[in-house]
C-alpha cells in the first residue's frame, strides 16, 4: 500500500511538471506573437509618420500678413504626418487679421497644402476705419480700400450693433435688387438707409422692424414709380408713409 502511494505521488508531479512546462511554451510563443504584432505596428506608424518639410500655401493675400502665416507655418516644418494637431494650427492661422478661413490638407508621406481664405472687406466706419464681414473693424490703409464701399455710420463702439442691422436689411433688400449704399445710426437711436441711386429710408427710433416691413410692402405692391427720381421715404409715422421727390 505505502509502495503504491509513492508511485502515485511521483506520477502526480510528473503531471504537474509536464503541465507547466508546456504552459510556459504556450505563454512565451503568446509573447512572441504580441511582440511581433507590436512591431508591425510600430513599423509601419514609423514608416506613415514621416517628418513634414513640404508645406503648400495657396490664397489671394491682399490684406492679410504674410508674414504672419510664415510664422505659424514655421512651426508645422519637422512635425510628424500622423500627429501634427490640425485643429491648433487652423485656429492659429483663422487668428491672424483678415484671415476668413484656413482649410489644412495633409498629402503623404511629407506634404501638407494650405488654403487660406481672406476676409472681404464691406464697408467704413465713420470714414475712418475699415469694416470686415464679421464686423470687426480695422485700420484705414488706401491701398487696401475697394471702391464704392457702403458707409456705416454710428457712434463709438456700436459698430457691432450697426453691423448686425445692416445684414438683417440687406439680406429683405438685396433679394429685391436694391442695394445700400449707407446705414446710420445717429446719437438719438434713429436709423436712416440709404439705398441705389441715393435714396433715404428714415425709420427713425421705434417700431423699425414693423416699419421696416411697411417699406418692403410697398415695394413688393410696387406702389413706388419712377424709384430713382425719390429723395426719400419717411416711414417715421404710426401709419403710412411721405415720399419726397429729387428737386428736377
């Protein structure tokens, strides 16, 4: 019997042993097979993520500083294909004036191409500063300034206020083929437009949109002949409407 026993024992670790060594084959060949998947992998991030040393910059640069985006692109030179943050730099050169929009595209192995969008400029502001079409204002610079810009006209740091006003009109008045040439607001809160060919809308201070909506009535049920021959329209009134004519 004890005999016995010790030959069962002896087979029993034998097993164990067996058992563990093959369980240490299992894990070192499921080690290699990882390692190897790690490396393909690794080799072939390497191999797309090649350093950026070509960079393509197309747009019409009227107003905006070169040399401002040479500076931001300066900074995309060595970076790498797959982990260069595109959303930075897009941010960083949408910051730059007169800069509308950026659009980034990457072109392997090594080559990213820029389109830079400048910003249009609408208009002045009290003949004094340039005004974007997002109704930021900047310095006047002559050599920049396009003919026939529409005037704006208001008090200090209302600029926005006018703005969003003017796009509200102008997008009633456009889709009927009149076109401004001015909008004011003056120090008591009254607006006045003036559209082609130098005919005043007076809205005044009150109720301007409602007012606003009477001029576009009228026009629309053509009740105003000979258009160009008006001085003004003066829609300040709880009802109706006085057209003035031009001195002929």
């Amino acid at each position: 019997m004890f005999k016995s026993n010790k030959k069962n024992k002896k087979k029993s670790f034998t097993f164990f042993k067996n058992f563990n060594q093959g369980d240490k084959r299992s894990i070192f060949k499921s080690f290699l097979l990882i390692f190897f998947i790690f490396f393909v992998f690794g080799f072939i991030y390497v191999a797309i993520n090649q350093s950026i040393t070509s960079i393509n910059i197309e747009g019409d640069f009227k107003r905006v500083s070169k040399k401002g985006i040479e500076i931001v692109v300066l900074e995309l030179k060595n970076q790498g294909f797959l982990t260069v943050n595109q959303s930075k730099y897009k941010d960083k050169l949408e910051a730059i004036d007169w800069v509308k929009s950026v659009k980034i595209n990457k072109q392997w192995p090594n080559t990213i191409n820029l389109i830079v969008e400048e910003d249009d400029v609408i208009g002045l502001w009290n003949e004094r500063l340039l005004l974007n079409s997002a109704g930021e204002l900047y310095a006047l610079d002559q050599r920049v300034v396009p003919d026939e810009l529409i005037q704006f006209f208001g008090p200090e740091d209302r600029e926005n206020e006018v703005y969003r006003r003017y796009k509200l009109y102008n997008d009633e008045l456009v889709t009927r083929g009149i076109l401004i040439e001015e909008i004011e607001l003056d120090l008591r809160g009254s607006w006045v437009i003036t559209v082609r060919p130098s005919i005043k809308i007076k809205l005044g201070e009150e109720n301007t949109e409602e007012r606003f909506e009477r001029f576009l009535t009228i026009w629309d049920q053509s009740l105003l002949e000979n258009f160009e021959l008006i001085s003004y329209i003066d829609l300040r009134y709880s009802e109706g409407f006085v057209i003035k004519r031009k001195n002929q």
